[in-house]
C-alpha cells in the first residue's frame, strides 16, 4: 500500500536541513531526542511529522524558531530576518553575524572597522559595479616637458580597471596596516 505524504511537507525538509548543518545523524539526533531513528526517517521524508510539544523540544534542542520548523519563515531565527531587514543585508549574511558575535569571533571587530571606513567600501562597490566599456579614449595628461604641460595618451578600458584595482589594492593594505598597527603588529612597509 502506497503511503500519502503529509501537508507538512516542508518541516521534514527544514529538519534535514538544520540536522545536517549541525553535523547530526539520523540515528545521533533520534538518540538525541529519544526517538526512534524510523521516526526521524518518516518526519524528513513527509510521511509524518512531530506532535507540538516534540516540535518545541525540536526547536529548543536546535535554538531556532517554531516558524522555521513549520516552513512559515526561510531562516531558523527571526532575529536574522529583523536584523536582514533593518541594515539592508541578506539573512544568510545577519545570521553569520550573530553567529560571529556569540561566540566571541574576532571577525566581527574586523568587519565593524570594515564597515566604518566607507571610503574603503565605496571603493570596493566602485571596482566590483564600474562598466569600463570596450572602446579606448585619448585623454590628456599633465606633461610638465611639453609645451602646453600636457600631452594626449591614449587609454583603454583594461588599463583603467588596473588602476582601479591597484587603487582599491593600496587602499585595502592601508586598512590591514592601520588594523596591523591597532594589535601592535609590524606592518607591510615595517617588514
């Protein structure tokens, strides 16, 4: 006899999901919960799923939200929504953060510096968005040997996107440098 599906399809899906990315088996999260590892099996495969004081143990054990469990939001913790929300980033992104952030993770000092040198961005965003065209231009620069002090030189779009990059290069060492500088480590023009 063919077994029908549940409509709560998609809490067998999330539970994969979080079990997997926590690194459990099947067989470890049943001893885990205390259930039998075919429970588990028939709740990940849509043919049954947990009553409600299980699925609050289940979101409990994982520290994520009912919501996700049930398919009604797409990350575990609505905080992450919130904070996705509010600073204009991904949930992938927000989640990462606060990960970062309760466990102490140096990273998040890094990126907050990051984050304060807008100049450093706004680079970043220029080099990785800027369309350079295919077809080169003269332009005039300052020739101080010249008559008029400029000469014509002749510009392709490859070499302006090198100088873009080596400009965002020389400003991303200033940043490692004054981060360098901040933990009292040498930097690259003390080597």
């Amino acid at each position: 006899m063919k077994r029908e599906r549940v409509k709560l399809r998609s809490f067998g899906e999330k539970l994969k999901r979080i079990r997997t990315k926590c690194g459990l088996t099947q067989d470890k999260f049943a001893d885990e919960m205390n259930i039998s590892l075919d429970t588990v099996k028939n709740w990940e495969q849509g043919y049954n799923y947990p009553s409600i004081d299980m699925l609050v143990s289940i979101s409990e054990y994982f520290k994520c939200d009912l919501d996700y469990l049930i398919g009604q939001q797409s990350m575990p913790n609505k905080e992450f929504s919130h904070i996705a929300d509010m600073i204009g980033i991904s949930e992938r992104a927000a989640a990462l953060l606060v990960n970062a952030k309760e466990q102490s993770d140096p990273i998040t000092e890094v990126l907050s510096e990051l984050i304060e040198n807008y100049s450093l961005l706004e680079n970043i965003y220029s080099c990785s968005t800027a369309n350079y065209g295919s077809v080169g231009t003269f332009i005039d620069v300052s020739d101080p040997f010249q008559p008029k002090g400029k000469r014509s030189m002749f510009v392709t779009p490859q070499k302006v996107r090198q100088a873009d990059s080596m400009d965002l290069f020389n400003n991303l060492q200033e940043f490692v440098d004054n981060l360098r500088k901040k933990y009292g480590l040498p930097t690259s023009k003390e080597r």
